[in-house]
C-alpha cells in the first residue's frame, strides 16, 4: 500500500520534526498509511 518512497519521506519528516510528525501520524484517520492519509 505504502512505497518506498512515501515511507521514506515519512521518517525524513519524522527525524526532520518528531512531534509535528507524531501529531500528524496521530491525526489522520489511517495510521497505518499516513503518507496516503493526507
């Protein structure tokens, strides 16, 4: 579901700010693709 490349850019948002990220990846209705859930 997810590529390599979403779930890339997902950790370098992650590492880049982790709260921002964590409150994203918390707030989108399918935490097991928040890439895709934006």
């Amino acid at each position: 579901m997810l590529t390599g490349a979403a779930v890339e850019n997902f950790i370098r948002r992650m590492s880049h700010s982790p709260l921002k990220g964590y409150l994203h990846f918390l707030s989108t209705p399918a935490p097991f693709s928040p890439v895709e859930a934006r």
